[in-house]
C-alpha cells in the first residue's frame, strides 16, 4: 500500500513503524474472510482491510479520531485472526494498538461510555476490587435480562451481570502471592504463576490445578510477591501509561525472582494475558531502565501448555471416569492467533486420554476479547452463539478451553460444563476431578 508520511512525520518512531506495517499491506483481502466482524456484519468497514484504510487516513493526515473511526475500531476484537490469514505479514497488532493510543489521546468518548470504561479499568485489574464488585454483581444478575432489553448503557450492565457466576462460594479467597509451592519429587525445575487479575477471582481452580501437576511433575512454583494485571485490560483501551506501569510493576517482581533463585520459565494460565507479556520487550522498548529486563522476562514467559507440551511427561494416571469422555477444545484466538500455538493443548489433551473433537469455525473469536462481550455485548453474543452452535453440534461431554475470558463467555451461552484444559491435565496425571465435571459424569 502506497504511503504519504511526511519526513516529519517519519522522525516519529510510532509513525515509522505504522508506515512501515501500512506498506506490506497489498489490499489482497485474505483477511475478511477469517475476520469475526466482517463475517457477522458483512461491512468492509468492519474488516482488518476496512480497518487499515481508516487507520491510515487518520494517520497520514494527523486527524483527530472520528466518531466513524471509533465506531468500526471499537468493533475490533484483537482477535488476531486476520494476522494468520495474511501473506503479506501485516502486523496488525501494533497498528491497531496504535490506532487506540490515538483514539484515547484525540477522541472525546460520549460521558456513558467513558464512565464504564473507567469503571472497567478501576475494577476489572485489581483482584480485592474486582470481588467486591462479583458479589455486588451476585444479587444485581437477575436484573441482567431487564437492563439488556432497556438498551444503550444499561445493556452493557446487563452484560457484565450476565457474565457474573452464579455463586461466589470459593471466590472470596486472596490470590496467594509471596508463596512458594515446593515440589513434591525431587526438584527438576523452578518457574513463576502469573497470578493476574480477573482470573484468581472468577476460577481460582485454574491455578491451584497449575501448580498441583507441576509440583508433581518436579517443579517448585513462586507466585512473586508484587505480580498482578499483565496490563492487557488496560492496554486494549488505548491507556497506554496504565499498561506500561503494570508491566513495570509484573517486571520488577519476576527480576527479583530470576536473580535470586532463579526461573526457569514465566507461566500464564489464561492465554489473553501471555499476548501481552510476551509483548513486553515491545511495549518497554523505549524505556532505558527497563528495555532489557522486559525482555529478558518476555523471553521466559510461556503458556501452560507450551510448557508442559516441551518436558518429558510420564504415563498419565489410570483415571476413573475418564476414558471415553469426548472433549471439544476450543482454542483461545490469544492461543491460536495470538501466540501461535495450536497443537500443544491438543497433543496434551490427547496424551492424557481424552476423546479430541475440532470445533467447526475454530478461528473465529467467542465474542469474549477482554472487555468486548461488555462494551460490544451485542456482536459479542452474536459470536457466542455462533461458537455454541458449532461447539454443540459435536456433541461433546465436555468443552476445555486455555483462557478465563472464552470460558466465561462461551460458558454463559450453553448447559456443557466448560474446563480449563490445565484442570483436565491435572486430573489425568493423578489431580481431583474438575468440580465443574460433577453433575455430568454422575449422570453418564
Ligand atoms: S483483530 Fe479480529 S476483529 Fe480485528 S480486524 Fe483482525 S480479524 Fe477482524
Ligand atoms: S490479508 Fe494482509 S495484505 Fe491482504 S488486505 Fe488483509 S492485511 Fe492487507
């Protein structure tokens, strides 16, 4: 694609590199066809080639965002399929990201829709706030039906009650950081948890089931002291000071870690978040005191199921219930799309003695994308029902998922119990049954 910068423009490293990415693009329109909004709304606009050109226009000419501009962005899930598609290798990722920065910077967002957004970004990254905020949502949820058919700012309330749990038994507890889970055969390895934010408080099974199977396979777990929100919550509306600091903050607490006793890996146990500290050698580049540390810790992360896919697992247990039980994988667009890694959870699902079924449309996002399925609830459910109708037509026992985000929103549009894929590894290398397996397994 043919560019106009300015030399001016061009001494801007951010301009740079948006003139740099426009240019791979040579219009081909590959992308549309994997692209979850242009499938569903059918508009170029709302395509990564629609997308492209606004973003260019905006740029090129130093324009303050548009409400047309912000319109078809907002849409965007970050889904990252359209990265996948592309031959031409159109870093998406960092236009788009850009594209927000210049939205926040230029845009004067309606008053409703600034206020959830700062509700969001006051609540969602912090553990103690957010369990406040899920019990407050547990007697709020079953207004969520009335608020959606109201429209407008309370449809996005509706939303966020409606991904509330049903119960918030078992969620009250603090996230356990500063502690050190011991291995319990003779220690072969020692790795970091990213704890997080939003998912020690929704699931904290996800973790506990983490940390059982490595320390059964050898491995001491820290959960560092200090370590929090990866800043991808933030970083998706455009708030980039508010991610840089979380990333500082997630850096310091993981040196502390490598240059005391040192780690082997960095883990990440919801898929959307190891996008983003993956990213943090990028996202910190420009900053001398920590350009380097950002990626010696970017360079460590990994996700649970990279991890474990590279060591040498033993024989899985002889688990009662198990064999026989068909599982349908959905794989997270942070997995598939974003860190491009498609066959780990499988070949472990598989190992470990479950019956593997592909969802039809597997590359097309569940709606969830961080904070989507609240500020765009209506694309968002569009999304979901489409996932559960390809999910259900498998007709699967269960659905395993590697990200906290698709399980809650493809987990509030269908009866199949849904799993963390790291819950069902642990149960099949000796760990309990997921407690979401119960009823289902009591009834086959
Ligand atoms: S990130 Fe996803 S929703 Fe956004 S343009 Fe690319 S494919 Fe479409
Ligand atoms: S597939 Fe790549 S090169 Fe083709 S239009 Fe989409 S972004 Fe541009």
């Amino acid at each position: 694609m043919q560019t106009s910068f300015s030399e001016e423009q061009l001494a801007d490293p951010r301009l740079r590199q948006a003139n740099d990415i426009l240019r791979k693009c040579v219009h081909c329109g590959f992308c549309l066809a994997t692209c979850p909004t242009y499938v569903e709304l059918g508009n170029e606009l709302d395509s990564p080639r629609g997308r492209i050109y606004l973003i260019k226009d905006m740029l090129e000419n130093d324009k303050p965002a548009s409400q047309q501009v912000v319109t078809h962005i907002d849409r965007c899930l970050s889904c990252l399929a359209c990265m996948t598609t592309c031959p031409s290798g159109v870093d998406y990722m960092r236009l788009v990201d850009q594209a927000r920065v210049h939205i926040e910077e230029t845009y004067d967002r309606p008053f409703a829709d600034r206020l959830i957004r700062n509700v969001l970004a006051f609540v969602l990254p912090y553990p103690g706030r957010f369990r406040l905020a899920l019990a407050a949502a547990f007697f709020g949820k079953p207004f969520a039906p009335l608020l959606q058919r109201m429209g407008g700012p309370f449809a996005r309330m509706g939303a966020m009650l409606q991904l509330a749990p049903a119960s918030f038994a078992g969620r009250l507890r603090e996230a356990q950081t500063g502690n050190i889970f011991p291995a319990s055969s003779p220690r072969s390895g020692r790795v970091a948890i990213l704890t997080g934010c939003a998912q020690p408080v929704l699931d904290p099974g996800i973790n506990a089931a983490a940390i059982r199977l490595l320390n059964r396979l050898g491995i001491e777990v820290v959960l560092p002291a200090g370590e929090g929100c990866c800043g991808g919550l933030v970083h998706h509306m455009g708030r980039e000071a508010a991610a840089l600091a979380f990333a500082r903050a997630n850096v310091d607490a993981w040196m502390r870690e490598i240059e005391g006793e040192g780690l082997d890996a960095i883990l990440i146990t919801t898929s959307g978040c190891g996008v983003t500290i993956k990213d943090y050698g990028h996202m910190l580049a420009g900053d001398p005191e920590y350009a380097q540390k950002a990626v010696r810790v970017a360079a460590l992360a990994k996700d649970i199921t990279e991890y474990l896919a590279a060591i040498d697992l033993p024989e899985p247990a002889k688990t009662p219930g198990l064999p026989g039980l068909s599982v349908a994988y959905h794989s997270a667009c942070s997995l598939q799309h974003g860190q491009r890694i498609v066959l780990p959870p499988k070949m472990l699902l598989e190992k470990a003695g479950f019956i593997l079924r592909d969802v039809p449309e597997g590359h097309l996002c569940c709606g969830s994308a961080g904070t989507y399925n609240i500020m765009q609830s209506e694309i968002a459910t569009r999304l979901r029902a489409r996932k559960v109708r390809n999910i259900e037509s498998l007709k699967p026992d269960l659905i395993a998922a590697g990200n906290i985000g698709c399980m809650t929103q493809i987990g509030a549009g269908t009866a199949l119990p849904i799993v963390h894929t790291i819950e069902l590894l642990d149960w099949a290398w000796g760990g309990p049954r997921p407690e979401a397996l119960a009823v289902m397994l009591k009834e086959r």
